[in-house]
C-alpha cells in the first residue's frame, strides 16, 4: 500500500513537498517514482529513484524537483520548487520491482494545484 501526502494550492513560483509512505512491500528494493495526471492528458514521469539512489527526472520538473527516499522509513518524497501553473495535476507514488515477487503497486493520487 502507498499513502500519499502534502498536496494542495500554492501559488505560481511557491514549493510543496510530497511524502509517499509505503507498506506491505519490499521497500528497500523497490524502485520508487512519482508521476502525474492532468485533466484530458496521459500519465508522465515526473521523477523515479532507485533502491541506490539514482534518480531519473522528467524534462519538464529537471532543475525544479528532488526526489529522495529513506530505506529505513520506507518512504520517499518530491520536493517540488519553482512550481509553475503547468505543474497543475494529481501526483501519484509508484512502487516497482521486476524480479520476483515483482508488482507495480500505485497510491492513490494527491492534488496539487498552482494558481494565482
């Protein structure tokens, strides 16, 4: 199970920071990542982080958003700066691992929303 939380309205340049905690899985060899939907358009990648700490970044949040996790906590986090209208969407937490047991296991999505 993963639990989003930390989403909400912030105004055009402002920050929010994502938390993602995660149960029932093998956290510590999962692949994390955080993606988001906008009204009328496809899911994308906002940003993945493995089991070691590499990170991978959407064109469109690189520079802007840190993806981070603790092991210990199982739970990862985005922090989200510089956040622009077009950030607009509900973000949803990924677990992912592709060795057995593998699953693909999604939270429930949090809104954020950036408007003036």
């Amino acid at each position: 199970q993963l639990v989003e939380s930390g989403g909400g309205l912030v105004q055009p340049g402002g920050s929010l920071r994502l938390s993602c905690a995660a149960s029932g899985i093998i956290f510590g060899a999962s692949v994390m990542g955080w993606y988001r939907q906008a009204p009328g358009k496809r899911r994308e990648l906002v940003a993945t982080v493995t089991s070691g700490g590499t990170t991978d970044y959407g064109d469109s949040v690189e520079g802007r958003f840190t993806i981070s996790r603790d092991n210990r906590k199982n739970t990862v986090w985005l922090q989200m700066d510089s956040l622009q209208p077009d950030d607009t969407a509900v973000y949803y937490c990924n677990a992912l691992r592709k060795v057995t047991p593998t699953y693909n296991v999604w939270g429930q999505g949090t809104q954020v929303t950036v408007s003036s």
